[in-house]
C-alpha cells in the first residue's frame, strides 16, 4: 500500500505551508546523507521525504495529490477516460512524464541535463551571544563551526588517491539505465539516472578511504567574525561562502549567524538609545544637585535642578549607540529615582519637625521602628 505523504513528513493533511516546510527541513536533516554514512535506510528516507515535500509544497500538485491519492501520483497519477474508462496507468514509465516524450521526440536531455551538474551547498546557521558593549561598538568574534566540507584526502573528487577513474559497469559510462517496455502503445523506452554512478558515468576504481567516494566530510572550522556597531539583538549577519561546500565543484553554501545580546548590569536598551537609573537623596531633589552618571562612554556630569521630582527622564544627547547604517547616535536618558530615607537620626528628626512648622503643617510625627 502506498505511504500517504502527509504521514511522511508527520504532518495533517490540512497543514499550512509553513508547517509542511518546518517538518520537512526537521526530518531532512535527520536523515541526511551526510549524517548518515552508508546507512541505506537513512538514504531511503531521505529520497521519500524529499519527494513528499517536491510534492506537498507545490499548490498544484498538492491539489493534485489530495484529488487522486496515493503515492502513484508522483510517476503519474492514473487518470480517468479513454480506452473503456479504466484510465491509464503511466506509473511504470518512470519518475516523470519526460521518459514518454524522450521516446516520441528523441534525446534523453532531462536524465543527461543532470550529468555533471554542479550543486551548491547547504546555507547553515549559527547562534552567537555578545556582550551590550560589544553590540554598541562591533567587536570582531571567533566561532567554531561543524560542517560538509571538501575531503582533504581526494580533494572533492571521491577516489582513493592513485586510483583510476573508470566508466560504470552498470551503465557502461552513459550515466542512465535505459529499459524497453512493451505498452499498448508497442515497445517504448525510457531512461533513468544510474543509481550506481548518479549519472556521472565514471566512478573511482576505489573509494576515498576517507569520505568513501562522498567527496565531502564533517568539518570543525573556526571562522572569523566581525560583529558591526549598533547591531540590535535578534538580528541576522549573513556570511557568504561560508557554508557548508557543493558538490561537483559547486559553490560554497553561506552561513546565517542569529545575533543574542547578554543583558547588562545597568543599561537597557530602545533601539539605538540607552535608559539607566539614577537614585539620588531627597535633599538632591530639594536643593538641586550636580552628579555623575555612568554613560557607554564613561561618566558624564549632570545638573539637578532644585524640585527634581522622582521619574523625572533627562536626555545625554549623542550618548547612546551608533546607528548600523549611519553615523548617526541615540541618546541616553537617565530617569532619576528620589530616595526617601528608611532611617533618620534624632537632630534630622528635629530638622524637619522645625521645617515643617516653618512652612505651617501641623504634623503628628509617627516613630517608625528602627529609627534612632
């Protein structure tokens, strides 16, 4: 019985597109070749998700699929009418229509058309946490990395060192498997790709040792970053070529770098500007005071007026962070906290007893426990 696609990738069948993709990248990477060395299964898997997703994630085909059902689908669904209405069933011509026009209309171009051909490789991504500093002025960042890289030992070619490179007994060099089909039709030939060679038509007289004929192998590679001033959190720094490697001489991948910034101590952050605290005494706030306040570029001086109430905000004009894009700086503001003593002594006490009758309040004074 065939194996319903949706099952496949572990999803419903009225998923959404987002939640067909999220599995599929979840399950192909699972089962990927590359994690997965020689492991027939995996590879298997791999091919049955892959050809669930080509599905499911074209609307068309999808819609076809859902119409007709079963796995048939992808060689061709068995489509109704014609020659008494019992359909024609086209799953036997291989993977696609292509092999059934190759016949009629001559040349195998699709099956050839992948011959040699170069595959870029995977992008990666990557996490990396910085400090508030190091988001506010750039820094330059080592990370290390795993990935499919370039075998050392063949160099990407996937032969054993001083072995030959010999056509493929399967398919005798040609890169595919043609096979003669009698039909209703008469006999029609169709072409696929030679499992044995992938449709290279050559193969190492032995395998690479290291990578067993794969051309790639797992990587650690420390790379080199340089974190940009005035980067927010969250933000993605892509590197170019530095993914994971192609396959047949194909590009590098690139690598996606997600950016956490580590909170800090005392500042926080709004866009490209900087808010902090600052407590001062009650009398400060009376009288007027001038104080320092601890700014990304050192201590700064800051005048407060007499009658300064608490979560009263002063702005520090160009002390924030440098815009990404521009030469342009935020601001700091600086929310002042006032301070109401938990404990006085007895002549404070007297102080503001006496300031409170010169300004005509008749006050009962409550002692407080733990004063004097």
């Amino acid at each position: 019985m065939d194996k319903d696609l949706y099952q496949i990738l572990g999803v419903s069948k009225g998923a959404s597109d987002e939640e067909i993709k999220k599995a599929y990248r979840k399950m192909a990477q699972k089962y990927h070749p590359d994690r997965n060395n020689n492991d027939k299964q995996a590879e298997e898997k791999f091919k049955e998700i892959n050809n669930a997703y080509e599905i499911l994630s074209d609307k068309q085909k999808r819609n076809q699929y859902d119409q007709f059902g079963g796995t048939n689908f992808q060689n061709g669904a068995n489509f109704g009418g014609g020659f008494d209405g019992r359909g024609f069933d086209f799953s036997s011509f291989g993977n696609n229509f292509s092999d059934i026009f190759e016949t009629f209309f001559g040349g195998s171009s699709n099956t050839r058309g992948r011959r040699n051909r170069k595959t870029r490789g995977n992008d990666i991504e990557a996490n990396i946490k910085i400090s508030f500093t190091e988001a506010a002025f750039g820094s330059n960042k080592d990370i290390q990395i795993t990935k499919a890289d370039i075998c050392d030992r063949c160099k990407g070619s996937g032969s054993e060192p001083g072995s030959k490179i010999v056509n493929c007994p399967e398919c005798h060099g040609t890169g595919e498997i043609r096979t003669i089909q009698n039909t209703f039709l008469g006999q029609i030939a169709s072409s696929r790709i030679c499992p044995r060679c992938a449709g290279e038509g050559k193969i190492p007289e032995q395998r690479c040792k290291e990578c067993n004929g794969n051309t790639r192998i797992r990587k650690s590679e420390k790379i080199s970053i340089k974190i940009p001033a005035g980067i927010d959190n969250n933000s993605t720094i892509k590197l170019n070529g530095k993914g994971e490697a192609g396959i047949k001489g194909g590009e590098y991948g690139d690598l996606y770098l997600h950016i956490e910034i580590e909170p800090h101590h005392e500042f926080s952050r709004r866009n490209y500007d900087v808010y902090s605290e600052k407590h001062i005494d009650v009398l400060q706030a009376i009288l007027g005071d001038q104080i320092e306040i601890n700014t990304l570029y050192g201590d700064v001086k800051l005048i407060i007026p007499s009658g300064t109430q608490s979560n009263k905000s002063f702005k520090l004009k160009n002390k924030g962070i440098q815009h990404f894009r521009s030469n342009d700086t935020g601001d700091h503001y600086v929310k002042i906290v006032v301070d109401i003593p938990n404990k006085i002594n007895k002549k404070e006490q007297t102080l503001y007893e006496e300031l409170a009758k010169e300004k005509g309040m008749n006050i009962d004074p409550q002692k407080k426990s733990g004063w004097f």
